[in-house]
C-alpha cells in the first residue's frame, strides 16, 4: 500500500532543487484552440467561435469528435481568400455571422470569439469586434475575446486565455466573509467531490470559476482566496489578484499526496480544526491509497520521459515519482510558473533533469538515450516513437480525462500503467 507523505515546504529538498534546463528550438505543441474542447463542456451556455481558417475548424471538429446531428456549441467562422487579399470587410462579415448565429441559438448566453493564427496575422482586432457585439446583444449576450493562436503558445493556455478574458466581467465581492475559489476547469463529477469534502469541513462559502454557466460567475474581491486547480492558469491568476483576491500556494491535486496537500492549505487558511480536516478526508484518501497499490506493481521503477505538451508534467512527475514509484528521466515543460509550482519542484528528487521549452530534435535525441519504459508526449511524436518501439501516452489525454482528486487518483495512475500493459500484452 502507498503511504501518504505530507506535501509540505518543510519537506522541500532545500539547496538540492532540480536541475532546470531552458530550451529554445523547433517545438511539437497543439495550439490553444484545443482548450475549447474542454471548455465548451463545462460552460453549458457559452459558444466559442473560432475566427480562423478551414485548418482551424478541422482541427476543432476532429479533436472534439462531436456527433453531426448534436448542435455544438462551438463553430468557426471561415477567414478565406478573400478576406486574405483584404477583398472583403471581414468585420462585417463577423457581424453577420454573430448575428445569424444568436437568432438561431438563443440559448447561448456568452459568445467567445476565439482568435487565431490567420486573425492575428490579418491583424482583425477581435477586442474591438467583441465590445461592438457586447452592446449590440447585451443584455442577453455577452460577447468576449481571447486568442486560441498557436503562435508561440501551448495549448493548455487557451484555457488561460479565456477564463483571463471573463475575470474583468466578474462582480466585486465587497462582504467581509471570506470565500473560497477553486480556479480551473474541473469536469462536473470532480467539482461535486470537492465540493462534498469542503462542505465536511464546515466550508460553505465556496466558487468554482469557471462555473456550469455563464449566469453563475463568482464574484471576486480581497476576501477571495483563491486555490489553482490547473498549473497552467497564469494570466488567470494574475487578472485576479489585480482585483485583489490572495492566491492560496499549494501543490496541484494529483494523487493521494497532491490531493491531501491542496485540501489542506484551503482548510489551513479557513482555519479549519485538524481533526475535523482528517475526519473528512479520511475515507476518500484511503480509497486513493488502495486504488493506487494496484498499479504501482506495474509502475516502479520504470522510466518515463516527459516532452512539453500540457504544463501539468511537473505535478505529474512529482506524483508518478512519489506514489508509483517511477523514476522520472526527463521532465519536459512548455512553461514554468515557479511561483504556482514551487511546492512541486521543492518534491523532485535532487537532479531531476527538467527542460522548459523545446528543441524537439535534441529532446528526442535525449529520450532515446535514456531509452525510457514510458514516454508522455504530443500526438505528433506518439506515432514515430511507436513505431520505433517506445510506448508512449497521448499528454492531451490527461487534459481531457477527470485526474484530480481522491477518487479519480487510481484511474491517472491507470492513464500510465495501461499503455505499459498493452504493451507486454503487445509482445508477449
Ligand atoms: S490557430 Fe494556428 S495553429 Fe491552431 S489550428 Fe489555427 S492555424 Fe493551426
């Protein structure tokens, strides 16, 4: 059985930090349109709509795999030929878009006008497009904006992007009670589960940004403390403490470890009793603990190799490390926020090797030399490192799968122990 070990500063490996590497080169990374496929369930009455070209729509068609006869609740408005050559007013032709769109679907209460790659370089100023259909739909729809571009970006910063774009459309909460925010978006199943857990700890006063829908935003202000559920979440956290909510430091909820870690500094900072804290977690941790024993069998010692994709490799590692049991070989990241991440470097074995950035053709140089058991990378290398018999996991998978929290720690554990059994299976 995994014994739980405190995540705490105390524990930190003081002047032994990993080894951080930055790298600046050819990278393999989806761009932040694919945040919409993710956000577009959680936001029940939004509507994103992709300002891009035909590459864009397919890509958002095919990563989100919706079924032909549903009505998505995202679509893409064409930038063609035309709009290119600077033929046609493409501002008009956005207008009459939104406009045909919102007559047609009234239950969407926000429109995001997602920009992209050809937006930016036709330089369409969709902030302005955005304020111009606000006042024209308001008060029934709200209209925002924020770029999906894969120009220098990684694809989990559309998530970033967008909730940075509503924080200064949330209300200002002006009561001295102080609230909790959960800042991230968390599939439905997990946000109940925490919800449950701080309830059982006596916390009432409790938002999840963002929420199921756009008519329910928090409300935000100094007695705001805010808890990151995503390590990805920068912009998002800086847009917040400008409005003067205090970011709760804590390690990411991955895992039995993560999980206790995080539910921990919210009740510290509420002023939550220890014994009522470990009476509310007592039941699901052990459950997590149990469900982890089943793979760490399959997991220890092996290698795993992380490339840059989703930036939640470094609370990956320190889980996969700490409660299965791998070794870690390399630990990739597009982006290290190191103040969101701190808690989590503090908890890598000394002389982990962590890269941030990419030069794709020396990473991979590097990953076959260390020759690793498991490699977690973009969907574009998965392929030619299969073929060339690594076994690798699709890092966009951990994005979509619900991994947070007590009870969904044995089915991340699962993420990585099934490619490395499918592969025994492969051989055998
Ligand atoms: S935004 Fe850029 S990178 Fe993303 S699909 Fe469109 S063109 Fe490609």
């Amino acid at each position: 059985m995994t014994q739980v070990i405190e995540i705490h500063p105390d524990n930190s490996l003081g002047c032994q930090e990993p080894k951080l590497i930055q790298e600046r080169g050819q990278r393999e990374v989806f761009c932040g349109l694919t945040g919409i496929i993710w956000l577009h369930r959680k936001i029940q009455d939004a509507f994103f709509l992709v300002v891009g070209s035909r590459t864009c729509a397919h890509l958002i068609q095919s990563a989100a795999g919706v079924m032909i006869f549903a009505e998505p609740r995202f679509g893409t408005a064409i930038i063609d030929e035309r709009d290119l050559a600077g033929l046609a007013d493409c501002n008009e032709e956005l207008d009459k878009i939104v406009g045909e769109l919102l007559e047609r679907r009234p239950d969407i209460k926000l429109l995001f006008l997602v920009g992209s790659c050809p937006s930016e370089v036709i330089k369409l100023d969709l902030s302005r497009a955005a304020l111009r259909l606000s006042h024209q739909f308001s008060p029934n729809v709200r209209v925002l904006n924020y770029s999906g571009s894969g120009i220098e970006t990684t694809f989990t910063q559309g998530e970033d992007a967008c909730l940075a774009s509503m924080v200064p459309t949330l209300a200002k909460h002006t009561t001295a009670q102080k609230q909790l925010l959960i800042v991230g978006t968390l599939a439905d199943v997990v946000e109940d589960q925490f919800r449950a857990l701080f309830s059982k700890m006596g916390l009432e006063h409790i938002e999840f940004f963002p929420p199921r829908k756009s008519t329910q935003l928090p409300q935000v202000g100094p007695n705001t403390l805010f808890l990151l559920a995503q390590p990805f979440l920068a912009d998002t956290a800086k847009a917040l403490e400008d409005l003067g909510a205090q970011h709760l430091p804590a390690p990411f909820p991955l895992g039995a470890m993560g999980t206790r870690a995080w539910l921990a500094q919210a009740a510290k900072a509420f002023g939550v009793p220890n014994d009522v804290f470990e009476a509310a977690i007592e039941a699901p941790q052990k459950r997590a603990i149990q469900a982890l024993s089943k793979h760490r069998a399959e997991l220890k010692d092996k290698k795993i190799f992380f490339f840059p994709d989703s930036q939640l490799e470094i609370p990956l590692a320190r889980f996969l490390h700490h409660e299965l049991g791998m070794q870690l070989s390399e630990v990739g990241t597009p982006y290290l926020h190191r103040r969101h991440l701190q808690l989590e470097l503090d908890q890598l074995p000394p002389n982990t090797r962590i890269v941030e950035g990419q030069d794709v053709d020396e990473q991979l140089d590097r990953c076959r030399a260390s020759n690793p058991d498991l490699v977690v990378c973009g969907l574009g290398l998965a392929n030619p490192l299969e073929a060339e018999g690594y076994t690798t996991k699709w890092a966009i998978e951990l994005v979509f799968t619900p991994i947070q929290g007590f009870e969904q720690a044995g089915d991340l554990a699962g993420l990585f122990s099934r490619p490395l059994i499918r592969r025994l299976k492969l051989v055998a």
